[in-house]
C-alpha cells in the first residue's frame, strides 16, 4: 500500500504530509532541479514563484477562514508559513527559503517520504495501480511539462485545456531603495509597530508620467495564435492602464488609509513594498505584476520616487498557466472519474493562490488514505469523512472545483461568494454579513470535526 505524488509544489508537499500522517509511504517525484518550469529557479519543495504572501489571517476575511480550517487539519503549508512569517500587516507574507526548508524538514522527520528527482512522463494505468495497491496524486501545476499534460487530457477525456495567464511582481534589492522619499505605515494603520509596508508616495505629475512610460514601454510578446486570458486577480499593470488612466489608482498604487507624514494627507498614488524576509534586505512590489521586458521595467520603474537607483533580485515577467474543467473530469473525492486510483490536487484543478493550491492538495491527501484504507465504507461514507461540508470555506473550494459555477468554469480563489447567501438586516452592511458568513462557516467546520471525530 502506497501512495505516488507527482510534483512538489505546495499542493504536492501537503499531499504528501496528510499521507504520511497517517502512516502511510509516499513516494514524491519532482523534475527539479533537473527540468526547470519557465517560472521555478530551483528544486526547493513548495519554491513560491510569485508572491511571497499567502494573502490575509484576518479571522473575518475568506483567506483567514480557510486557513483557519486548514490549520485543524494539520495543513503543513499553514503552520510552515506561520514558522517562516515575515512582517506584513494581516496578510502572512513568508520568507521563502525557510518556508521551503520547513516543508522538507517536515516530510524527511516522518520516515515515510521519499523524493525521487525525476520528471515522469506516463501515468499507470487503473488495473496496473490496483494490482499494486497504489494511489497517484497528480500536483503538477499550472506549469505542467507538455508530455504529462497530454496524458493527464487523456485521463479528462481528451477535453480541451484551458489555461490563463499569469504574472509575477518584481523583487528589489533594499540598499538599492532610496528610503528617504518613502515612509512605513499600513493602510488605516492596521500593523504592527507603526507598519510593516515601504509607501512610495507619487504626486499627480509624477504618476501620470509613469502611466505615459508604462503605456510606451516595450512588453513581452506572447503567441499570435493564443487567446490571451488574465485572472482577475493578478492582473499586470499594463492590463489595468489598458482600462483607464486611473485604474492603478484604485488598485495597486491606492493611496486610501495612508497619510504621508511629511505632508499630513494622503498621497495622490502610492506604491506598496512589501518584505521579502525578516532581515528586510528584499522588497517585493506589491500587486505589481508586469510583462514589460526586463531593461523597460528597470527604466520605468525608475520614475517611482524611490526607486531612481533600484536594483532587482528578479524582475517582472508574464507565463502561462493551464487548468482543466474539472467538474467534467473529477468525482467529488478529487480523483479521476476515467481512474479513480489517480487524483488531481493544486492549481491544476482550476483554483488560484498559494493557499487554495495547498488546500486542495490536503483534501487530495486525504481522500487519497481513504481509498486505500476505507474499502468497507461506501463512497459517499468516505467522501463524507474527508471533505468538509460545502458551506466551509475549504469545503466551498472542493465543491467549486468537482461541481463547479452556473457558468463558465474559470480560476476561483478563497472569497465570500462561495458561501451561503446571508439574509440582509436593517442596520447590518456588507462587513456584517462577510463576519456572519465565516461564523457560519467556522460553526458548521467545527460541528463536522467533532461528529466525525476528525483529525
């Protein structure tokens, strides 16, 4: 008895934690650092490629929530990211290189993990993983190598994949940053000990100018045969610009909940650094995600005060990410309806973020003991013991992702649209209702954990 994982991104490394927790061998393969992804620099477990936070802890956030649940199910991404945490308000912001040595020096503590450097290239089939009494979790990613991607279409029927495009913010070198024209603060002054962001305050003059640079900038073609598709969340700037001189001013450059000491009022536009590590030697550009090639982003970024003298650990680039229509292709236990003894976890699946990714690898863990294990229960009885109820927050993610929208089936992170509706009071507005919904959430989570005796 023994389960393969495929792939050691964050969905993978949690797979495989809730696997061998349970006292079961797991067997990892990762083609790095052997094959690198157009994205990934090393073969660290769980390396993060793009931001360095895992969005917010606020206990009345949807972010918050779903970690909150995952952390009662022992999620290992959680509790290394809370080990690696970096200052960053209420979001859990992780200095990457101990989140990723927590992750491994978990899984190697076990005695049950074993890595195997290798990319693989088939995947068994049902009868052929029935008489070894094995389970596969596919974790791949959105960056899957072509030859594995091919055969995990065949596994969904030969649908057509879908697929997004996504971009990464840049990192910059903190001795490179003239902290003189920035000042530490929080929106609405939410830190801890006065701040935990580097604001760049702009002007109006200054910000049009560097909408005119950004505008003109030369940026990184992409295919003329592909429909190019951004999510929404991770939009490049140049995409926001594309809808108006002002988007970035409501977006990332938002000056709302920041006064300028030196001035007593808020900023016409505002850049947001955010650190990268305790040390503060690096600054990630917050929700500034660009595909401006490499030399334009350097002289661009230039105009921001601050930044005249900037120099970048990594530069702003744009990739491609593929997802499938899993609600056609998926049984609600997250395995395959064509082979039920192969799973799908992470990003693949068609959610978005570092957590969502890890959450669906937890469940994919889960339900992958279970189908070794629990051979005299039912289906349902299995599924039942390891998805939480769909009125969770982790448990409205799974249920996106096997059952999907009314619509078209597009990448979805952690929010408030997935839960149950709330009644609207008298006297009660839009934060009530969210602060109503992640009670209900965190109520029906417990009551599940408590009548099933779940750990």
């Amino acid at each position: 008895m023994k389960v393969h994982v495929i792939g050691g991104g964050l969905a993978g490394s949690e797979a495989c934690w809730q696997v061998v927790r349970r006292g079961i061998p797991v067997i990892l393969h990762e083609m790095r650092p052997k094959k690198l992804t157009p994205a990934h620099e090393t073969g660290n477990l769980a390396e993060l490629v793009c931001s360095n936070s895992l969005k917010s802890m606020a206990d009345d956030s949807a972010p918050g929530e779903l970690k909150r649940e995952m952390l009662s199910l022992d999620s290992l991404v959680v509790k290394a990211a809370l080990e690696a945490k970096v200052p960053a308000g209420q979001a859990l912001a992780v200095n990457r290189e101990i989140f990723s040595e927590a992750i491994s020096r978990e899984l190697n503590k076990s005695g049950l993990f074993t890595r195997v450097d290798e990319e693989v290239i088939a995947i068994p089939t049902e009868a052929e993983l029935q008489a070894r009494d094995e389970i596969w979790i596919i974790a791949t990613g959105p960056l899957t190598a072509e030859s594995l991607a091919a055969g995990i279409q065949e596994l969904a029927g030969g649908s057509k994949r879908l697929y997004f495009y996504d971009a990464i913010a840049p990192v910059i070198d903190a001795d490179s940053i003239n902290m003189e024209k920035g000042f530490i603060a929080d929106r609405w002054q939410k830190g801890e000990d006065g701040g935990d962001y580097l604001n760049l305050p702009l002007n109006e003059a200054e910000y049009y100018a560097f909408i005119d640079a950004v505008n003109t900038a030369e940026k990184m073609p992409l295919h003329d045969f592909e429909d190019v598709k951004y999510f929404e969340g991770c939009l490049p700037i140049e995409v926001m610009i594309e809808r108006g001189r002002e988007t970035l001013r409501f977006g990332p450059m938002k000056p709302v909940g920041l006064t300028d000491p030196r001035t007593g009022r808020w900023p016409y536009a505002n850049l947001q650094l955010r650190m990268e590590n305790k040390e503060a030697s690096m600054f990630s550009m917050v929700g500034f995600q660009t595909k401006m090639k490499w030399p334009e982003q350097a002289r661009v970024f230039k105009l921001i005060p601050g930044l005249e003298t900037a120099e970048y650990h990594r530069f702003g680039s744009v990739h491609r990410n593929t997802y499938i229509k899993s609600p056609d292709t998926l049984n609600a236990d997250l395995s395959f309806k064509s082979n039920p003894r192969v799973f799908l976890a992470g990003q693949i699946t068609g959610v978005e973020g570092y957590t969502e990714s890890a959450a669906i690898g937890l469940i994919a863990g889960r339900n992958a003991v279970a189908a070794l294990q629990e051979k005299r229960q039912t289906f349902d009885e299995r599924i039942g013991l390891s998805n939480p109820p769909p009125d969770t927050m982790l448990g409205a993610l799974v249920n996106y992702v096997t059952v999907g929208p009314l619509g078209e089936y597009s990448p979805m992170n952690a929010n408030f649209g997935l839960l149950p509706t709330v009644a609207k009071v008298r006297g009660k507005g839009k934060k009530d209702r969210q602060a109503e919904k992640v009670s209900k959430a965190w109520q029906s989570f417990s009551a599940w954990l408590s009548a099933n005796n779940i750990s």
